[in-house]
C-alpha cells in the first residue's frame, strides 16, 4: 500500500470531503470565570480552536505577534490601568490589521458603537445575549462582515463635515488645543469650541482622548 502524504490538501474529510480548517481564536477577558465559561462554550464548537486566552493587553499583544488568529475577542473593560474600548482597539487594529476584533462586552448606555466601528472594531456581542450569538458573530466577522447586537442600529449618515470643521478636525489630529487652533485661524475660542462640538457630535466621538484614537488609527498605513 502506497501511503499517502499529509499536506493541506489533506484535511480531516466529513462525509467524503475535507472539513473546513478550523478558525484560529484568541480571547481577552480580565475576569477568569468570563474567560473560562467563553473559551468552554467555543472548545465545543468544531468549527473554532482557542489559541489564546488572557486577562490583560500585554500578553494578548504578545501572543499576537507570535502566532496568527482569525479572530480576536476581546472585552472592552480590563482592569484598571490597563488598556481599554476605543484605545484597545485602535491599538490592536494598528498592529494587527488583518485580525478581525469581535468585542464580547457589555453594552451599556455610554457604548458608543459608531466610534468603536470607525476605529476597526469588526463587531459587537454583547454579554446579554445567548452564547449561540457568539458563535454566529464568529463566524460572520471571520468572513469579513460586521456585527452589531440585533437591537442596536448604527448611525448612518451622521453628517457631512464642513469645510471649517474640516479644518478644525486637521488641527485637531496635530494634536493642537482649541486654542492654539483659534490663534492659527484667527477665530474665536468660542467658534472654534463650537466647531469642534460639531466634529465631535458628527464623528461619533465624545473625548480628546477619542479624537487621538482616530489619529492613530488614520496614521496606520
């Protein structure tokens, strides 16, 4: 008998063909009970293999860069002083382009979605929702799509911004103050705090700590 060499066309097969390669996960979760009842529901599921599992930023950013995965699901609330929502993802996205963030968190009043999705978040499940949810979600950003919990709607058109505001988010991303920004366009603090509010309410966004997020999101290449 003439044996058969092992490569990847030659898959576990189910029922006369090759199974589909399992999705590559890792989780980010700073509370055991959480990371371990996820990583327990997903082993049972064929379709996903867990590669990672941590509690904090640094070691999922080390795991990361060591060894690829199809997806990552992160909570968007780690422990103080660690890394968290917006910043989080801007910072994996700009490492990490190519790995699609699914965020298993609880979503809350102040869970700005749009902002989140503008920063590279691929989707959303949020803690409430059958754990089957999560599975689907999976799936569905691994394939390139977006995900939101069924109930929320994401903002559409939020606003064109106008040339002023335009100019005002520029400066903004530089890294000037409103005032600095006032000085160099010869405008007042009030004009200008009110074109920032206006960039801000457009955007999605509600901090300086958002805005500078979003400049380190754009100055990925």
């Amino acid at each position: 008998m003439t044996a058969t060499p092992m490569g990847a066309d030659h898959l576990p097969r189910m029922n006369g063909f090759p199974a589909p390669r399992r999705l590559r996960l890792a989780l980010l979760d700073d509370h055991e009970v959480v990371r371990r009842g996820t990583a327990l529901h997903l082993s049972g599921d064929l379709r996903f293999d867990i590669i990672a599992s941590h509690g904090c930023s640094d070691d999922l950013l080390c795991s990361l860069q060591a060894t690829h995965v199809d997806v990552a699901i992160i909570d968007l609330t780690l422990a103080r002083g660690d890394l968290g929502g917006i910043a989080l993802v801007a910072r994996l996205c700009r490492e990490f382009p190519r790995t699609p963030l699914l965020a298993f968190a609880t979503l809350s009043p102040t869970t700005n979605l749009n902002s989140l999705i503008d920063a590279g978040l691929s989707g959303f499940v949020s803690k409430a929702e059958p754990l089957p949810a999560l599975s689907d979600a999976i799936v569905r950003v691994s394939q390139g799509l977006t995900r939101v919990p069924p109930d929320v709607r994401l903002a559409g058109d939020r606003g064109e911004l106008s040339r002023n505001e335009r100019e005002v988010l520029g400066l903004l991303l530089e890294g000037l103050t409103v005032s600095e920004i006032a000085l160099r366009r010869h405008r007042s603090i009030k004009t200008v705090s009110t074109q920032k509010v206006a960039v801000l309410r457009k955007l999605g966004l509600r901090s300086d700590v958002e805005i500078y997020a979003l400049r380190e999101r754009l100055e990925t290449p």
